[in-house]
C-alpha cells in the first residue's frame, strides 16, 4: 500500500521566490525610462504601455542629443526659477516699491491667489511653463533626427490627452516631472489661467519617479502584525512655526485622530524607533528644517534636524534600520515636507529617498523647491486627512491637490510636490 509520508519544510532556499507577490499593482498606461549611468554617454530614452502605440511590437527607443550633466543643470535652474520669479516675487508699484495695500510676496504668503491680478499671476506662470517646456522640449528631447522627431510625437500626443494617465518615469536621472510642461501650441499671450494650469505634467495626469533597484522589495509578501487602527507618526522640529501662523497644528491633530500615533522631536527618539524590529508605521510625515552639505566632490545632499537640532541624514537611516529580512514588514509611505534655506544647483536631491527605500519606504512625497511654510502646511493637512481615510492612493491624492489648488486657489505651488515611487500606494485600515 502507497503511504504518503509527511514532510515539513525547514528552510526554503529560493527565498519566497517561488511565490508570485500577493499584492500585484496596475500596470501604468505609460512609463519612460531615461537611461543615464555614464556622464560621458547620451541619454538613452524609451517608452512603452497601452497608451502608446507599439512600433513592431517593440518599445520606442531613442538615443538623445545631450547627456545627463547638461539635464541636471537645466533641471536645477527650473527650480531656481521657481523660487525667483514666482516664490520670490515682489509686486511693486510705478516707483519702484511694494505696491500699498497687498500682503508682501504674495506668493509665498498666501496660499488663495484668487484675488491677486490675473494679468500679473498669468504672467508669472507663463514663465513657469516658458521653462517647464524648454527643459523637457528643448533639452531633453531637442533634435531634429527623424528618430527624435518620431519619438517626440508620440510622447507629446500622449501627454497632451485630455483623459488623465497614470505615468511612471523609471530613470536615474531625478527630476521634478510634474513642473514639467507641454509646448505652447496657442501662443501665451492667448492662453487664459486654466490653459497655461493644463499645461503642466502635474495637473494633467498622475505621476511617479522611479529609479533603483525595488524588485526584492515587491516580491515580500509577509504579512505584517494585525493592528487595530493606523500607525502614524509626526518627526518634527517644534521650532518651525512656533508662533502658529501655518496649520501645522491641524495637522499633528488629524494625524493623532482615532490612530496610533507617535510624536518624534530628537534624533535619539528617530533612532530608537529605526532600530526596532517590530517597528510597523503605514505614514510618516517629517515637518522639520533641513539644509544642504557636501562631502569632498560629491554634490550637496540634505540634512534634516528635528527639534533638537541634531544632524539626521541618508547615513543615519543605513546605519540603525536593521536589515529587512530580520524586521517586521515596514513599507511606510513618507510625506517629507522639509524646509530648508537654500537649494544648491547641483543638490542631489533622491539622496535621502534612496535612504529611506532602502528603509523600506513605498513611496515620497516631498517639495521639489524651497516650499512656503503655510502652503507646505496646507497641502500636508489635506494629504494627510485624505491619505488616512484610506479610500485613494497617493498618486490619486496628489493629482487631485494639483488639480484643486490650481483650479480653486490659482496657485501652482503643489506642482513642485514630487512622488517618489509610491502612485498605488495607500492606506490600509482594518474592517
């Protein structure tokens, strides 16, 4: 007689390999790598997905007229712009001083820009887009190949859709897609608010930034332990905003409602939760003050410092999150709502993001310019309190903020927020 015999499994050599992951995303309607790993080298671009059409059944390929250096500099000196002719912008009258009777720097202290001159905002944001579409155009995408032009088109017809994309650009170049514009097809001086707004990647579709290496990351399907509400936290300085002039409070209190909800001030207490094993936070939201160093030739990257103002950067991450297969699941989405007093031109921004991937993040929100407090804080409390609800993902969460604040407030500022990987994330709450 045929007996089955027992057997139990005591070590499994493929790593959980041989299981598909529990959790498969949607693939994105279109998705555009820019391959840039050698200075020396051009960058090598291509797109694929449903919403493009396929030539031969292949992926679209080019080889573009510039190399990363020259992109990174234009992608820093939109940023620049951004703070000096928009941010910083002074209005002043026939004389030469700030025009009586209006708030000073309006747009960085107010966040309704409604009843702010309309000749004068759209002005601003024609230069806004002026550059958004040279870096992408011009730079990026210049030349008058056959190849070029080819890809080009299919690129622009694609953006330029009236129905809103999911689009993940997977490159190692780091830049803030949604200040990014399509080309003037009507001329600016014809353009109205709500058409130079369409201009922008971000109030036309969802987007994410990825680069790296995520794949291990995807395929752990361990279940995290059961919790009874959210686990969220607040890492801030306590010093920002001391005198309550933004809504950061109303957001430490939509963050601590119903969930269980941690406050970090000091580095120490950073640390101590980073080296936890059973550390397990859906949502964490840094509001804090930062600022940009350098080590020997590599470029600037940024420091965060909580209330005690002790130095927290991309190393101590690495140096007290253990390693993941000896950790609980941690795959917290970060909202990195840092400010800062300068932005170097050649600042390494995804420096901190790899660090916190690395942690085990899924995703990050954070400023690509040197963001105005009470705006920073308005965005984050109407992140957070949608995030929390758990009903949208983050990518949907952010097009709809870029869309509001635009459409509602006339302001473009939440276009300067970037995701970082993380457009299916979301929040997920017990029955």
């Amino acid at each position: 007689m045929v007996h089955e015999l027992p057997t139990h499994i005591t070590h499994d050599p493929s790593l959980g390999f041989t299981r598909l992951p529990r959790r498969v995303i949607r693939h994105p309607d279109l998705v555009v790598g820019l391959d840039a790993r050698r200075e020396d080298e051009n960058v090598r671009a291509r797109m694929y997905g449903p919403a493009v059409p396929s030539l031969s059944g292949s992926e679209h390929t080019v080889t573009l007229n510039v190399r990363p250096r020259e992109v990174r500099s234009v992608a820093a000196r939109l940023r620049q712009v951004w703070k000096d002719e928009f941010v910083a912008l002074q209005p002043l009258d026939g004389s030469g001083r700030p025009s009586p009777g209006r708030t000073p720097f309006p747009y960085a202290n107010l966040v309704d820009l409604t009843a702010e001159p309309e000749a004068e905002l759209r002005a601003a944001l024609s230069r806004l887009t002026l550059n958004g579409a040279q870096l992408l155009y011009d730079v990026l995408l210049g030349g008058e190949s056959e190849e070029l032009k080819l890809f080009r088109g299919f690129l622009t017809d694609v953006l330029s859709q009236d129905r809103a994309l999911r689009v993940r650009f997977h490159s190692d170049l780091f830049l803030p897609w949604p200040m990014l514009c399509l080309p003037d097809a009507a001329g600016s001086a014809g353009e109205g608010l709500d058409a130079v707004f369409a201009r922008f990647l971000g109030y036309r579709h969802q987007l994410e930034h990825t680069g790296g290496d995520a794949y291990a990351r995807v395929a752990d399907d361990r279940d995290p332990p059961p919790r009874e509400s959210p686990a969220v936290s607040l890492n801030h300085d306590t010093g920002v905003d001391a005198e309550g002039r933004t809504r950061a409070t109303e957001v430490a209190t939509a963050l601590a409602d119903g969930n269980a909800f941690v406050e970090r001030t000091t580095r120490d207490e950073l640390e101590h939760a980073l080296r936890d094993h059973l550390l397990d936070e859906q949502l964490m939201y840094f509001w804090c003050h930062g600022h940009f160093t350098a080590g020997g030739d590599e470029p600037p990257y940024l420091v965060l410092r909580l209330t005690d103002q002790q130095a927290i950067d991309a190393y101590t991450l690495r140096a007290h999150r253990p390693p993941p297969h000896a950790c609980v699941p941690f795959r917290p989405f970060v909202l990195l709502n840092a400010c800062y007093a300068g932005l170097p031109g050649n600042a390494d921004l995804a420096y901190l993001g790899r660090a916190l991937f690395d942690a085990g993040a899924c995703g990050i929100l954070g400023p690509q310019i040197e963001m105005p407090q009470r705006f920073a804080a308005e965005y984050a409390l109407a992140f957070v309190t949608r995030y929390l609800a758990g009903r949208e993902t983050a990518g949907e969460i952010a097009h709809g903020l870029a869309r509001h604040f635009a459409d509602t407030c006339r302001n473009p500022l939440a276009f300067a927020y970037a995701l970082h990987s993380g457009m299916d994330s979301r929040l997920e709450r017990t029955a």
